[in-house]
C-alpha cells in the first residue's frame, strides 16, 4: 500500500506540474489573446481614423472640384469679354486708323488751298 500510495502521490506530483505548467501557458495564452484583442482595437480605431480622414479628403476634393468648375466658369465668361472688347478695340483701331488717313488727306487739301489761297493773294498784290 505504501508503494502504491507513494506511486499516487509521485502521479499526483506529476499531475500538479503538468497542472501548473498549463495553468502557465494558459496564462501567456490569456495575456497573448489580450495583447492581440488591445492590438485589433488600435487597428480599429487607426483604420476609423484613416476612414474619417479619407472622408474629410473626399469633402475638401469636392469642395476643390466645385470651386474648380466655378472658376473654369468665370475664366470662360471672362474670356467671352475679352473677345469682345478685343473685336470692339479692333474695330475702333480700324476707325482711328480711317479716321488719321482722312486727317492726313484733309491737312493736303488745306495745305493745298492754303498754297492756292496765298499764290492768289500774291498774284493779286502784284496787280
């Protein structure tokens, strides 16, 4: 009997370290399982980070886009004007033209008469 109780005892002893031992690595499991689970909530809470950011991103793009289109749109009305104050300015440099020609065609003819007028004058002092 006191072989067979110190066999039981030596069994139990035996039973008690593989015992301790899986108490052990159930306990590194347990702080292992916890690391992880405190990891997958930083994973979390980055990729919500990172999805509201992308979300705020999105807005300033459309927020860009819709200025954008704004501007496109007053540089093209700008654009229209110009062309037509460009063909108004065009046609008021071909009239300015025009009009120094009949100048230069009206200062001839005066200093024509004017040559006309003085030789009259000087024929008829000399009678």
């Amino acid at each position: 009997l006191q072989k067979e109780l110190l066999k039981y005892k030596q069994e139990a002893r035996n039973l008690q370290g593989i015992k301790d031992a899986l108490q052990q690595r159930l306990i590194q499991q347990d702080a292992s399982v916890l690391q992880l689970k405190q990891e997958l909530l930083r994973a979390n809470m980055d990729k919500e980070e990172l999805h509201n950011q992308n979300v705020d991103l999105q807005r300033k793009v459309e927020e860009r886009n819709r200025l954008l289109a704004e501007y496109k749109k007053e540089l093209c009305q700008k654009d229209r004007h110009l062309q037509q104050h460009q063909t108004k300015l065009d046609e008021m440099l071909r009239q300015l033209s025009e009009a120094n020609y009949q100048q230069v065609d009206l200062e001839r003819e005066l200093e024509h008469k004017e040559a006309l007028l003085a030789h009259c004058m000087k024929r008829e002092a000399e009678e």
